[in-house]
C-alpha cells in the first residue's frame, strides 16, 4: 500500500510541474493560437539563471534563502523579458501570416534560446545545489521532501492566482475578451498588444519559477532539459483542454499521475513485455485516446474565434 | 529645409541583398575549410569521434582533450615515416552519442581521408560507424566502447583499448556475490546499446551464480526521473541496484535512492566512474560501486606522470578516458612506424600485430581486435572519492561463489 502511496505522491509532484508549465502553453495558445515551443526552453533559462546567480552570491555567506530569493529575482524579470522580446521579434510580424509560418518561427526560437545557452553555460550538467530542503519526510510509509511539497503547493497557489488574475481583474478581462475575439476586442478598447505582451510575461515568469523548482527537486539543469519538458506540459495542456486554465492543471497532475503509475506498474502487469522505458508512450496514448473521444480536451478548450 | 530621409530598402532589395550575402558567407566558410586541407602534404588527419555535446558531454571533451594530447606529444617528437617527416592532426567530430549522427559522422571523417579513428565512445554510436570504416579499410579503435557486439560484426577494422562488457558485466558480479553478499539484485538500464549490454552480462552471470534478479526495470539515456521505477523497486527489498548507464543519470538516481530512503547501493560499469557523478550526487553516492575496464588512474603504469601532464595542458582533471584516447594514438603511430607507411591498409596489417606499453598498460589485439588481457578494476566511492578495492586481470573471470 505504501508503495502506491509513493507512487501517488511521485504522480502529483510531477504533474504540478507539468501543470505550472502547461499554464504558459495554455494562455499563449488561448489567445494567439499559437504553440510556444519556446516555452520550454524559457523555463530552462530560468532554471540557467539562476544558477548562475546562485554561483556569484556563492562566497557571500548569506543564507541559502536569501540567495534564492535575490537569484529569482534576477530570474523571473529576466524570463519575463525574455519571454516579452520573444513575442515581439518572433511572433508580432507574423500575427496575420499563415498559421505554420509562427509555429516554424517557435521551433526555431526553441533551438536558438539552447544554443545561445550552450554558448554562455556550456553544454555539460549542471549540478544543482540544495536551495530547498530536499530532506524527506516519511508520511504513512512513503517519503516526500519539502521541496516537492512546495512544488506542489505553489503550483495550485499559481492556478489559483491566475483565475482570480482572469476573472477578476482588468487585465483578465481584456485577456479573455482577447481570447474570444481579439478584433472587437480592439474595437471596444482593449489594447491588444498589450494584453498578449502580457500575457507572456506572466507565463515566462511563471515558467522561471518553474525551471528553478524542477532543478532543485533533480539537482540538475541541463541546456536541454526544457524540450521534453515543454513538450509533455503542452500535452498536458491539450488534454485538460487547450486555452483552459483549469484544464492545464487538471492535464498536468492527470498526466504526471499517469506517467508514474504506469511506469511503475506496467513492467509487473505484463510481465516484463512493456518496460518502465514505455513511459512516455503511455502518457501520449492516453493523449490520443481523450482526443478521439474528447477532441476539445476533458475541460474543453478555449480558443480565439478567427473568423 | 526637410532633411532628405533615405528610404528603406525595398522588400525586394532586401530579399536580394540577404540572398546575395547568404551565398558569400557560404563561399568564405567552403573555402576556409578547403585552405585548411591543402596545406602540408604530410600531415596525417587522424580523427575523433566523440560525444562533445548531448548527454554525456564532459566525456567527450575529455577523450579528445586526451587524444589531443597524444598528437601534440607526437608532433613534438618529429617523427618519420617512409622516409618523410610526419605530422598528425586531429579532425575532432561530434556524434552527440546519437547513433544516427554517428554514421553521418563516419562518412564525414572517411570522406575526409582521415588515415585513422579513434573513436566513438558510446556502443550505440561505434557499432553503426563501424560499419562505414569497415568499408572503407579505416583503423577504427574506441577508446571506451565496451558493447560486446562491436568487435563482433566480422569487420577487420574494429579495435578497442579497453575491456568489454562481457569481461566487465561477469567482474562486477563477482565482486558483489563475493565482497557484497548479496542475495538479490534489481536491474535498470538506460535502453542503449552499452546500458543493455552491460546490464545483461551482469544478470547473466549473477543468475548463474543463483541469486534472484527481483526486477529489471528500463529508461532511457535522457531521463531523470526515476522516482516510479525506484518506488516499484523499494517494494521489492533488493540488496543491490544495478544501473547500466552513464554518470548523467546515475547522479540524479542516487539522490532519488537516498529520498525514497531505499536502503541499497547502487553498482554500476565504467559509465559512472567519473568525478562528475561525485559532483551531481554529492554525500548520495557513498558506498556506490562501479567497474571499470582498465588500471585505476594512477596504478596505470604511465598514470601519475599522464594525469600531472594533462592537468597542465587543459586545467581540468581527468575524467576517465582521455588516457586511452592517448594510447591509442600512440599504438597507431606505433603501427605506422611498424609499417612505414601512413596508407590506412598497411597500418591495418601492422595494428593487428601491434604490441605497445601505453600509459593504460601493456596493449596488444586479439583476432577480433579486442584488448589482449584487459585488467578490470572495482572502485567504490569512499569519503566522497573513488578508491580501487580490486583488480580482476583480464581473460580469467573469477568464477562466481555458489
């Protein structure tokens, strides 16, 4: 029993990382129906920075805290403006082009933002040090450590942020008047290009903090850890229904409960026939079963009207 | 007075321009590249093939960095060969320890009349790229590929100066049936054609010896979450974990086995023997064993004077396979002196019969150009560093206790 308990726990974890990326996927799609596969990789950056952060205050003797505080924030503004500068170099010109002339423009962004990483930080694994106690706790036989707890805390506090920022403030119901129509939107006043700058900002800020939990909870960052990453949290994202903010959250622990099930099971289900090795395999299996059965996600999507 | 504003070049001034100066920076790159070949008649392209960037970078660096080393010593020392003077260059290539680019890799260095390779370092990229050696007569000979099946495809080309799996997996059973006790073991590997094969070879001989694989469970080479299959593993109360796999992974998996408080070490082969992994896993890796094909650094009968050499050249320590990226650069000149010639075909002839003292130990090839007698070595991480506990001399495997 403990072992599923563990298991469960190892589930959640995950999918709260997955689900706090997915939340960037899923507001930058909901309005601009545009995939970010930059996003990824604004998370890594995160993570990248800082680390090196972490390594400048490194002789400074002040507590580890304080130096994680200090290093995001030079992170997160750092992220945010990255993610700013992306929008308006890579996508605005090609807001009215053809669909795939954006999502190649992402793909290539994607490859940029590794390489230019490579070239400041170079291409080795980066050991990460302890900023949050990693330290387990035994809860009914299975273990969790503080760190995790904290991600998965400050992943439903994130949500919960976001739908009050959407339903709540100004700023989100210029966002989803964006989302429904961005040309009336236009019409009755809402700056849009405003409301879609912002609307990466948020998410690459949201993506840095993101980075820096991953890191610490593997003690690792890596120039490419952000592709598979990004790519799992889009699917997460699309499960839970694309454009949806809950359905983010929902997709990612779905997806992340699913994936450490799985590969925890099914090695002993068949008997040695599919490995743990299968494991990305069955969380885009289940992917495509709810696409066919469900094709706007379990949560339903939430795209722009393009007329 | 309105100041004359000049007008922003046209869309398509612009297309053209782009195009126009596209092309030209193609043409100095193309022709950068071609100076390069023609100058120096006798310079002898010796190439490298290794992963510099993707998973397992550091290990690249430091086979090239090693090789490097050797050409540069070679260089100094002036050599003649068929009554030329000699000088070797390095045309160091990236497989990304990607399969696929290996072969591209292959093609490259064959195209680019490299007289010999050393390399790749990864199974999973020096059996495919064998092949495209093998084909056209190049001297191929890894550094650190311990996949059994490497010098076992028929080729004439395929050499190594290290131990291979099936000489390493049944060493590292032995010592944890013998030293370790242990009764029952689980298995990972990282689905690459080194991590299964290593991992098999340990299985095999372990089951032979009667202990009970409780489980052998799979990842693959870019992973780092192994919390699902380390849970699934607690369950079952191994006495030992054996990872087939490389330092990058092997890492983050010792931290996991200390969170989930698995009460087990962790063995593996020469792909985790690496300082690196004591840097990512920090006071997790105590007590974590691996075998490596070879002499520990600094018993290797050139090691000491080798490491001091190489820490002066590049100010980084070595990792674990520059030494034998050395070696086998002087085992080619070696062959070449031998033969007189740099013609890939003679210093083929002359390899197989080659007998030479490197710093890795005394080096000579068997029919199928694998290392005669290669030692294997049992390190363990004691006080946060690797220390040697047992050297098992190649050839003879100690038949496991029942």
């Amino acid at each position: 029993m403990e072992t599923l308990l563990q298991q469960l726990i190892n589930g959640i974890v995950l999918g709260s990382v997955y689900a706090l990326v997915a939340l960037g996927y899923t507001m930058v799609y909901g309005i601009l129906g545009l995939i970010n596969f930059a996003h990824g990789e604004v998370v890594m950056v995160g993570a990248m920075v800082t680390l090196a952060v972490i390594k400048l205050l490194a002789g400074s003797g002040l507590p580890l805290a304080v130096q994680l505080l200090i290093a995001l924030g030079v992170a997160i503004p750092a992220c945010m403006a990255l993610g700013a500068t992306i929008e308006r170099v890579a996508y605005r010109p090609l807001r009215n082009a053809p669909r795939l002339a954006p999502l190649i423009t992402a793909i290539g962004v994607s490859i940029v933002l590794q390489y230019l990483v490579v070239l400041i930080w170079g291409r080795g694994y980066h050991p990460y040090p302890e900023l949050l106690p990693t330290t387990p706790i035994d809860i009914a036989g299975a273990r969790i450590s503080p760190a995790q707890i904290i991600i998965v805390v400050f992943s439903a506090l994130m949500m919960g942020a976001l739908l009050w920022l959407v339903h709540h403030t100004r700023l989100g119901r210029a966002m989803r008047a964006t989302a429904e129509n961005p040309a009336v939107a236009r019409l009755m006043g809402v700056n849009v290009n405003h409301v879609i700058t912002m609307t990466f900002v948020i998410g690459s800020g949201l993506g840095a903090i993101a980075g820096v939990l991953v890191s610490v909870n593997y003690s690792v960052a890596h120039y490419q850890m952000g592709f598979m990453l990004g790519l799992k949290a889009f699917t997460a994202a699309v499960l839970g229904g694309i454009g949806n903010l809950a359905g983010a959250m929902v997709g990612g622990l779905l997806l992340g409960l699913i994936e450490a099930l799985g590969s925890g099971y099914v090695g002993d289900l068949t008997g040695g026939v599919f490995g743990s090795n299968y494991r990305d395999v069955f969380a885009f299996i289940v992917l495509i079963v709810v696409l066919i059965f469900r094709p706007s996600g379990l949560l339903g999507e939430r795209v722009a009207e393009r007329a | 007075m309105v100041a004359h504003i000049p007008e922003p070049p046209s869309m398509k001034q612009r297309s053209s321009f782009l195009l126009f100066s596209t092309a030209l920076a193609l043409i100095v790159a193309g022709c950068g590249k071609q100076e390069a070949a023609s100058t120096g008649g006798d310079t002898i392209k010796i190439g490298l093939a290794a992963p510099l960037t993707g998973t397992q970078p550091h290990i690249g660096l430091d086979i090239k960095n090693g090789t490097q080393l050797g050409i540069e010593e070679l260089n100094a020392q002036g050599l003649e060969i068929g009554g030329k003077k000699v000088k070797f260059e390095l045309m160091a290539e990236d497989d990304e320890a990607n399969p696929a680019k290996a072969t591209t890799v292959a093609q490259k260095l064959v195209d680019a009349k490299v007289v010999a390779v050393v390399g790749h370092f990864n199974s999973g990229c020096s059996i495919p790229a064998s092949k495209v050696y093998a084909e056209a007569g190049i001297p191929q000979i890894s550094p650190g590929s311990t996949g059994v099946r490497y010098t076992q495809q028929g080729y004439a080309t395929t050499f190594r100066v290290v131990a291979n799996d099936d000489q390493q997996g049944p060493a590292g059973a032995a010592y944890a049936i013998n030293t370790l006790k242990v009764k029952n073991v689980a298995i990972i590997d990282d689905s690459t054609a080194y991590g299964q094969g290593l991992a098999g070879a340990f299985e095999k001989s372990v089951q032979a010896a009667g202990v009970n694989v409780l489980a052998h469970e799979h990842t693959t080479d870019k992973d780092y979450d192994f919390a699902a299959i380390l849970t699934s593993i607690k369950d079952k109360k191994p006495d030992l974990i054996f990872f087939g796999g490389i330092d990058t992974q092997a890492g983050p998996m010792l931290k996991q086995i200390k969170a989930l408080d698995l009460k087990t070490h962790l063995m593996g082969g020469d792909g985790i023997q690496t300082p690196a992994l004591l840097a990512q896993a920090g006071d997790a890796a105590e007590g974590t064993v691996a075998s490596i094909p070879g002499l520990p650094k600094d018993k290797m009968p050139g090691g000491t004077v080798f490491l001091n050499k190489f820490k002066k050249r590049f100010g980084v320590e070595v990792e674990l396979f520059a030494p034998m990226g050395y070696d086998a650069v002087f085992v080619l000149a070696e062959a070449m002196k031998k033969a007189n010639s740099t013609e890939p075909a003679k210093v083929l002839a002359e390899l197989k019969k080659v007998q030479f003292n490197g710093v890795t130990g005394p080096i000579a090839f068997d029919d199928k150009g694998d290392l005669k007698n290669g030692p294997i070595t049992i390190n363990v991480v004691k006080g946060g560093k690797w220390v040697p506990v047992e050297t098992i001399n190649g050839g003879a495997t100690p038949a496991p206790a029942k």
